[in-house]
C-alpha cells in the first residue's frame, strides 16, 4: 500500500492530526532502518548455488543478516554480495576461501582468473579479499572468472532459506 493510500484511509477514518503523522512516519522509517540495517530478504534464482537452493524451483527466498562484520564471515557461509561485474546487481555465493588462504583447483577446469593467475594449481587469496563460488560449479559465474572480491562487497550473510526448495 503507498504512503498516499495509507494517509488518505487514514484522514477518512480520522482526522490527520500531528501524533497520527508522526506514528506513520515513525513506523515508516523504523521499517526502511530495520530492512536496511539489521535483516532483509533476497531471492535468488537460476542454477548458480544448485542443490542448496534452487534444485527444485527456479527462485527461492532467503533472509539475510545485515549486522554481522563482513570480518566475521568464514569459509563455508553463504554470503549476499554487491555483482563485481554488474554494478546494480547483487549475488549469491559461498565463501570457499579469505586473505592468505589457497584455492585449488582443478587444472583440466580453471576458469578464466585461474588459469592466468594460479602458480602450480593454487591462488593465494590477498588481503582484504574473499574466494566466492556457487555450489553447482558447471553453472555458476564466480570467482573462477571474475577473481577475489573485495571483503566490502559483502551485504551480509545468509541465514535461512524462507521459500523455494
């Protein structure tokens, strides 16, 4: 419903006076801070994190944690993060690897980054960075072929799947 609905039911069930405004703005502005700054929701869709989400359908719905420290985030967790190749789009990833840990990888498969940049089949993950993959390696556009991204990049992290399969 939009701001403009809300206050027009409002005024006809009664009068707009300034503890009713302050209640539909202060209502308003706790939900924009509290889905902004502590959990939201994401969908992911597509094959890319195959079978943990999406093995049955083609989105699912996850919650998100926005207060954890991207420095708290651990290989194995499955992360939001800012596209660090589409600047409006955000993806869904594991952590598979942080700073001064190694990837290694599969020397018939690389992908596009490893293979010009591995020595002896492993990556160093530099500081500030994370490793990211999707669970279904065939599917998925990854840190296999854009490299490490930026601990920054992180949104936060994922908790629970809320539907889709």
């Amino acid at each position: 419903m939009s701001s403009k609905r809300i206050l027009e039911w409002l005024n006809k069930n009664r009068p707009l006076n300034l503890p009713t405004i302050k209640q539909v703005v202060g209502i308003s502005l706790g939900t924009y801070l509290f889905t902004s700054r502590v959990l939201t929701t994401a969908s992911v869709s597509g094959p890319s994190m195959a079978p943990t989400y999406n093995a049955n359908s083609s989105t699912s719905l996850l919650l998100v944690d926005l207060v954890t420290s991207v420095t708290k985030v651990e290989p194995g967790e499955i992360v939001l993060v800012h596209d660090p190749e589409e600047a409006d789009g955000y993806i869904v990833k594991r952590v598979k690897a942080l700073a001064g840990q190694f990837v290694e990888h599969d020397m018939e498969n690389p992908g596009v980054f490893l293979a010009k940049h591995s020595y002896e089949g492993k990556y160093s993950v530099p500081t500030g960075y994370c490793w990211l993959e999707g669970d279904n390696p065939g599917n998925s556009t990854d840190s296999r072929k854009f490299g490490p991204v930026p601990l920054g990049l992180i949104r936060g992290r994922i908790l629970c799947k809320l539907l889709g399969s």
